[in-house]
C-alpha cells in the first residue's frame, strides 16, 4: 500500500509539473503572436502576451511558496546572503562565463553549430526586440527556474541524500537543455551544464532567487553583449 501510494503521488506531482509546462509553452505562444507583421495584431498580441506572462510568472511563484508551505523537507526558502553565499555566487557566475566562453570559442572557429533554439531567439529580437527582451530577460528566468529547479525537485527528489542530489542536478540539467536544444548535439550538453550549475545553486543556497538572479543576469548579459 505504501509503494502504491507514493507511484500514485509522484505521478500527480509529473502531471502537475507538465501542467505548469504547459503554460510555459502558452506565455510563448502568445510570444510568437507578437510577431505578426500587420501592427494592429502584433500590439494587440503583445497587450495579451504581457497580461498572460504576468499571469504565469505570478501564479508559478504563488503557488511554489504554497507547497513550499504544506512540505518543504530541505529548508527551502529565504536565505540572507551571507558573505559565503556571496562568493559562492561569484564562483557560479565563474562557471557561467566559461562555459558560455567555450560556447563562443568553438561557435566562432565552426567546430559547434549555432543551436537552433538561440538561432529562434536571435530572429525574435530583430523581427520584435521589445516583447523579446521581455521573455528572455524577466520572464524565462523566473519561470525556467521554478519549472526545472523549484517545482522539480520538491516533487522528485525530496529527500536530502547524495544519490537524490547528484541525479537530481544532472536530470534537471538534461531536462533544461532538452527543453532548450531537441537533439542530442554538443549544444545539448552546453544547456545541459547550464542547466546543472543552477540546480547546484538551487540546492546549495536552498533560496530559487539566487538562481533566478543568475539566470537573469546570464541572459542579460548574452541579450546586450
């Protein structure tokens, strides 16, 4: 009875979990409505692309502080930042760099392609740079970071074990650069390790606005540099 009921509760938490997927994919959708060549449509899409992204953003962080509330065996929540957590901070900004160093390295000398889903970003920002630097700014962040490290490890791997943390970080990481590159090139693996140095800092820090803060500032930085 206890084995069937935790299949039956980890499997309301994946259904839970690709609903907030889905509505993810609809802030984007509504994204994609911004690009409409006749202007009338694309500033009325982008009045509904702001209302529902703030929907999203808003509804996602109400309702993981909610189940935070209800269970939260890890400790969760708000952390002050103490000078530790300052330098470890800076060290994953560290991380970042080089990896999106690298990136840029070997995009430049043609040994790795431009990954579809950055080619998709750059054609948004020329074909609308406002509703663009929107969603990869100040909407992606917060929502990528409650989707693959917030909600994801409070459902899945809520235990405080080792094994639960290595295979959680790695899972998290492979699903972010899933959602990112579907196709199982080298541009996977960079999204992958991205996405594996913010689930490290979820789980050291145990407060998402450091990585939301990180997420933020990675993409702003590749948005204006």
């Amino acid at each position: 009875m206890r084995i069937l009921n935790g299949i039956k509760r980890y499997g309301l938490d994946v259904i839970k979990w690709i609903c907030f997927f889905l509505l993810y994919m609809v802030v984007q959708f509504f994204w994609g409505g911004t690009l409409q060549q006749n202007q009338f449509a694309r500033l009325s899409n982008f009045v509904i692309y702001i209302l529902v992204a703030l929907f999203v953003v808003g509804f996602l962080l109400w309702r993981y502080q909610t189940e935070l509330d209800k269970n939260n065996p890890r400790g969760f929540g708000r952390q002050r930042l103490t000078k530790q957590r300052f330098w470890f901070m800076v060290a994953m900004v560290v991380c970042l760099g080089i990896i999106q160093a690298v990136n840029i390295w070997l995009t430049i000398r043609h040994q790795l392609p431009v990954a579809s889903n950055q080619t998709s970003v750059n054609q948004t920002i020329v074909a609308n740079p406002i509703s663009s630097d929107i969603m990869v700014i100040l909407v992606a962040p917060p929502v990528e970071e409650l989707l693959f490290r917030g909600f994801f490890f409070n459902y899945l791997f809520t235990k405080p074990t080792r094994f639960n943390n290595i295979v959680g970080v790695l899972m998290s990481g492979f699903l972010f650069g899933w959602a990112h590159e579907q196709a199982f090139t080298m541009n996977l693996l960079v999204y992958m390790l991205f996405g594996c140095v913010l689930a490290y800092t979820y789980l050291h820090t145990r407060d998402i606005r450091y990585d939301i803060g990180l997420h933020f500032l990675n993409n702003f930085l590749s948005t204006f540099l």
